[in-house]
C-alpha cells in the first residue's frame, strides 16, 4: 500500500507517494523514475513495495515533465532541483532515518549528479542507488559519463545488468573502484537496460528481480547500520565534497546574477 502526498518546486506542485516499511530498517529511499515512464510504472511500483516489504521507507515522485505529461525529460537543472526538493520531502517522512537517494537510469543518474553537489537537501544523504546507470550512449563507448559517478563523496550502489547496451558492469567497476568505501558494482546476469533477463520462463524473471530487491535491502541496511553512520559522523569533510560544494556555491552566484 502507498500513500499519495505533494510537495512544490519553485511554485510547482509534484505528486510523489510513500511506501511505509515494514520491519523497519531505519532507512529512507528516494527512488527517481527513469527517462520514459513514471512512478506508476509497473517497475517503480514493484521495486517500492518490495523494498518496502524488506524494512525500507520508499518514497516515488514525477519529474516536472512527467507530471505535466509532456514527451521529452526536463532540463538538468529543472531535474536536479525537482530531485532536491523530492529529496527533502522524502526526509522529511520519517526525520530520523537514514536517507538515500537513486532511481532508474535517468533518476539515476540525476541522483548521483545531486548527491555529488551537495546542498540543500542531501548533504545527509547516505548513500545512492542507481538502477541501470547510462555510463554511455549505445554503440559510443567513448563518450563515458562517469563524471557523475566519480564526485561522488558517499558509497554508491550500481545494479547493472551484463547486457545493458549503456554500459557493462566491469565498465562501471573500473569507476566504482574508485568511489568511497561500501561502493559496489552488483552484475544482473544476463540482464539487459531494465534487468530482463536471457533466461526463458516467468520464474527465471521473478528470481533475478527478487535477487537484486534483496540485494538493494542487504546494502541499505549495511551502510545505514549506527556503526557507519558513527564512522561517517567523525571523519572529515571528503576532498570531492569539498570541491563540489565550491562550484555549487559558484553556479548558485552565477544563477544570482542572471536573476
């Protein structure tokens, strides 16, 4: 079961819906939909309700473009601020859980270029989830947005499937290796963009989907247990987080200027 609730953007009124956990983890996850289908899609609402059902608060939204039911994804920025002020909605359902953020390809990777800037509303954020990263366009290996990925200055969860036409998991290895501790790439075997997998029969389906929720939940609760975030509390500002926050600073004054 969900809840539908609503919270403004800049004068603009989303929709998003909370999936109350049971067994409660102590955890909070905003899931962004990808680029094609909104939170009602049959993937969003599957994952929210078996997250949920593995003691995880999932809170789902629509993209301002989604929303308005327009064809074509929202401006970065307008995506990035939606995913901000979603982020600060879905902390504020249960204050005192620890939050992460993430979504599915397009939610994804607007996620992870949040959490890499900071700011208001996700400078508690404990950790991402992307569901199907698009490292790259299909067929151009070489024009890689790892980017995104490599500012990160908290622990990222990439569920990648082994035919994803976006990008491979040993691809995203080569970045993730790179990430802060807890980062970890997890390869859906025979999986492609949306995690269908090669395997023939309903069941082979329903076990890779059941396999990868399980492995979402076993990560959110490592990362989100006292001892880390004890650990997270005392150690000192990360070198990226640093940086990331002086061009959010600098973009903000440039924003300020234009106005």
């Amino acid at each position: 079961m969900s809840e539908r609730f609503h919270f403004d953007v800049d004068g603009e009124r989303l929709t998003a819906f909370v999936y109350q956990a049971s067994k409660p983890l102590g955890a909070t996850l905003l899931l962004a939909h990808g680029a094609s289908a909104g939170q009602k899609d049959r993937f969003i609402v599957d994952y929210a309700t078996e997250l949920a059902g593995r003691g995880v608060l999932v809170v789902t939204f629509d993209f301002p473009y989604m929303e308005h039911r327009r064809r074509h994804p929202d401006r970065d920025e307008v995506l990035q601020e939606s995913l901000r002020a979603a982020a600060v909605a879905a902390g504020q359902c249960r204050p005192k859980n620890r939050l992460f953020i993430g979504g599915k390809s397009l939610g994804g990777r607007v996620a992870a270029e949040v959490a890499a800037e900071g700011g208001e509303g996700v400078d508690d954020v404990a950790g991402v989830i992307v569901l199907g990263y698009p490292l790259h366009p299909i067929g151009k290996a070489t024009a890689s947005r790892a980017q995104h990925l490599r500012d990160l200055h908290v622990p990222v969860l990439v569920v990648q499937g082994t035919r994803d036409a976006f990008g491979t998991p040993e691809e995203l290895r080569r970045v993730v290796s790179l990430l802060p501790d807890g980062s970890e790439v997890y390869a859906v075997e025979g999986g492609d963009h949306s995690f269908a997998v090669s395997r023939r029969g309903a069941h082979a389906q329903e076990d890779a989907e059941a396999e990868i929720q399980d492995e979402i939940a076993r990560w959110i609760s490592e990362i989100a247990s006292p001892r880390r975030a004890a650990a997270a509390a005392r150690a000192p500002a990360h070198p990226r987080r640093i940086a990331t926050h002086a061009r959010t600073q600098l973009r903000s004054l440039r924003r300020s200027a234009r106005a």
